[in-house]
C-alpha cells in the first residue's frame, strides 16, 4: 500500500543553520549542537527541487513550505536562486515561508517579497516574532527586535502577504495585545498565537540567562551504527523508553499522509515526515531504530536526492508497501512500527492545530 499516491506537499528543512538559539528546537541541544559541529554545514541546492519537479512523482505538486524546522531558511546563501529555480520549474505554485526575519538586509526582504507576488495568490512569508524585544531576546536568543520588524515591513510593502505567527510563553502574555494591533498597522494579513508546547515555559528568566552565558558544548560521539552500537542499545535496554508503548497501533493517524505532504532535510533526503527525519541529531537509541528499520534494509543513501531521482525514492519498498505495512505490526527496537510514529500519530495524541488561536 503506497504510503502517498500522490505527492501535493514538500515541507523543507533548507539547511542546518540558524542564527537563532531557540530553547525548545532539537538543533539546539548539546547533542545536536555537537553533531552539526562535526558534520558541518548543509544546505539543499536549486538541483535538488530541479530533480524534484522534472520527476512523475513531483507533477502534482502545489505547495512548498520552507518551515524552519532546523533551521533559518532565509540564511540560506541561495535563498532566491532557488526560488527562481522552483519559479521556471512551476510559476503555478504556492510559496509558505518560515522566518524569525533578523537575517540578510531590508533590500533581501524587498527582493523576497516580489518573488513571492509572483507565485500562486496563496503565497506567504510566516514571520516568528514572539513579542516585543525582551521577549525575542529570550526564548530565540535574538537582539534585533527592530531590524525583524523593518525587514517584515520592506517584505509587506511589496504586496506580499505576510503573518505575524506569536509563540506565547509566562513572560510575554501580556504583550499579545499590543503585538497584534502592531501586526495590524503595519499590514499583517493575519496574527497567529500558538501557546508553547515545549518545556520552555517552565523556566525562570533566571535560569534562561545563565543558559545563553554558557557557551561551552559537550564533546559526543560521532561513530556510526554498528554492531557495537546496536548490542550497547539492546543490552542496557536503552530503547524500551522509545519503542515499547501501551499502544494499539492500529489507531495510528499520519497527519502527512493526510496532507500528501513529504519532508526534504538539509541533506536533501526525502521522508514521510519531520518526526522520522534527522535520527543522526537524537539519542542513540532513536539512531539505532532508524537504522535497523531504514538504512540497513536499503542503503546509507537510500532517500538521497543527491543520489537517486524522486521517483527512484517514492517507488522504493519503503514508502510503496513497508512503511505501511509497519503500523500494523507491533513496535520493537527492529522491526514493526516506528517508534516515533506511535508516539506523534497516534489518535490519542495531541489534536493537531488545537494550540493554535487566528486572527
């Protein structure tokens, strides 16, 4: 059973990098933090969503969204070569964009906004502003309030229609008023408030501050899954904590297969979705599960776009039968469900868009 029939979606992770230190992104933990220090830098190139668009599989697509997941997708250093690349391939499609806009200059958000009028009418830029400048400082690690608010205003006064999107945590509540009659005045199209679903809420300002004032990164282990691994994980039961859960898999509800939507990461591999993607920036137990479900059972590069066409990738036997047929099957650290999609698609989980509040 085709895990999609028919792709209409791409959420993109651009790159590895951001500018922002956000308390509650997987980028910013010290396992993660050390990972990308030692992998370095990716970013997705114009060739990649060439691939993409020129395949059958990619011929019913109408949306892209660069949602930020690890990263500032307009850091990319070749942000608007690819939208003029994706433009040539198909001016027909809708164009979403994250940013905490503090990135590039005022004449980058004039540029931006006037390759986004030029796409589909449904097109936008998502800027995450989360307050007034204390309130940025704070849970984005950010200092130029007002830069971020003079690059939306340059990308608003081109016609591109932008949404000012308000994480909202203790320290900032009382400033959702004021920030969204500012969205209003400047030419917002829409405000979004969505309360916080991490564990910065939880912290003082106090203890926020002393972790921007420790810089220092923890030295991990980079050595890739092997047989060692594998027997570590198993015999210390370090997996039980992912991969055994009180479940009925069977009411397992993929929010992506619903939307017909794929996630690309930064290394320009294609999967079902944000959840599953990036094993190498969790624990080792989520590692190892990825691997002996995934790239044991085809190859290191099995969902590289680099290496293999879109189609190659949407017609192997992982997203036309295997995947699927994993939601069936009990969950263990090698075969069956994946872990994590018990645990983010089950239908007792959170209800997807209930912390959000428009308009």
């Amino acid at each position: 059973m085709n895990y999609i029939d028919k792709v209409t979606k791409l959420q993109v992770e651009i790159g590895n990098f951001c500018n922002a230190d956000c308390l509650g992104c997987v980028r910013t933990s010290e396992r993660a933090k050390s990972r990308i220090q030692y992998d370095g830098h990716y970013f997705v190139e114009p060739d990649a969503f060439t691939n993409v668009f020129s395949s059958k599989a990619g011929q019913h697509i109408k949306e892209i969204e660069f949602c930020g997941n690890i990263d500032e997708p307009l850091a990319h250093p070749r942000f608007l070569k690819i939208l003029d690349a994706i433009y040539e391939q198909n001016p027909n499609l809708t164009i979403s964009i994250h940013t905490n806009g503090s990135t590039k200059t005022v004449s980058f958000y004039k540029e931006l906004g006037e390759r986004i009028c030029k796409f589909n009418s449904k097109s936008k830029v998502r800027f995450s502003i989360d307050g007034h400048e204390n309130s940025v400082w704070l849970y984005r690690g950010l200092k130029n309030y007002d830069e971020i608010i003079k690059h939306a205003q340059a990308c608003i006064d081109t016609g591109a229609k932008c949404v000012w999107q308000m994480l909202s945590f203790p320290w900032n509540e009382h400033e959702v008023d004021s920030c969204e009659k500012l969205a209003k005045e400047m030419g917002f199209v829409k405000f979004i408030l969505r309360r916080d679903r991490t564990d910065a809420s939880k912290q003082s300002i106090k203890k926020i501050n002393q972790y921007r004032s420790n810089k220092n990164i923890k030295e991990f282990k980079h050595y890739p899954v092997d047989d060692y691994t594998i027997k570590h994980v198993k015999d210390n039961k370090l997996w039980e904590e992912f991969v055994t859960w009180d479940i009925d898999n069977s009411t397992i509800d993929c929010h992506f297969a619903k939307e017909r939507m794929i996630f690309i990461d930064h290394k320009s591999r294609v999967w079902p979705c944000c959840f599953l993607a990036n094993p190498e920036l969790r624990s080792i137990s989520i590692r190892v599960e990825s691997y002996l479900k995934q790239n044991s059972l085809y190859d290191e590069d099995w969902n590289n776009l680099n290496n293999y066409s879109f189609d190659t990738i949407m017609n192997s036997n992982y997203y036309t039968q295997d995947l699927v047929r994993s939601w069936r099957q009990e969950s263990t650290l090698q075969t069956g469900c994946h872990s994590i999609c018990a645990k983010q698609c089950n239908v007792k989980g959170i209800p997807k868009g209930v912390h959000l509040h428009e308009s």
